[in-house]
C-alpha cells in the first residue's frame, strides 16, 4: 500500500551541526494513532517551530527492517505527525520526513534542521 504525502521525504539521513532535536513523541504499540501526550508533546514542539521560522521540520521513523508492515505504519505515523503540525498551523513547506533502520519502533523524533 503506498501513502500518498504531500511533503519531502527521503531515506537515510545524517545529523547536521546546525540541527536542533526537539524530541519525541512515542505511539503505542502497533498503533499511528496519535495520543493524548502525543499531541500534548508536539504542542510544546511547536513553540520551538515557530521560534525559527527560517528552519525546516524533520520528522524521523524507525523501522526494525525492510517489511512491509513495518515501513507502512512507519510512513502512517510519520503522516500523524505533519498532519497535526500543519493543522496548528505549520506550513507544509517546512516539513520534511525520513526513515532510519535503527531505534526504538515506537517513536518518532522531531529536529529543526537547514537544508
């Protein structure tokens, strides 16, 4: 099944010096639903976004491995996120997103980044 996203999206990618880590916001198990702290952590996220207007989102999932399963709840949560970013008002063009093959399944970490 592939999700149509109306945002940047790439692979792999490399921590940059003049990156600045939000945080986490953690899904439960098997779920892309977001929370009530879910929604409660971006909230103070977006503050910091707002803080730097010049910056871009960078919204990273974790995958186990390559399975399909894993990369589509991988990309629905990673879509959870921008999704509620941009209804509170944060622009699309802004927002960016990627997938690393290590870490925790059940988060995914927010950075201000400069392209």
């Amino acid at each position: 099944m592939l999700l149509s996203l109306p945002f940047a999206t790439f692979g792999q990618d490399n921590d940059r010096l003049s990156d600045i880590k939000l945080g986490t916001v953690w899904f439960k198990s098997k779920s892309a639903n977001l929370t009530k702290v879910a929604k409660a952590t971006l909230n103070t996220f977006i503050r910091q976004i707002q803080d730097h207007p010049t910056m871009h989102v960078q919204v990273i999932s974790f995958n186990k491995d390559l399975c399909d399963r894993c990369g589509v709840r991988s990309l629905k949560r990673v879509k959870a996120v921008l999704t509620y970013l941009s209804k509170q008002g944060i622009s699309y063009d802004r927002l960016l997103s990627s997938n690393r093959l290590e870490g925790e399944l059940n988060k995914v970490d927010l950075v201000l980044t400069s392209l």
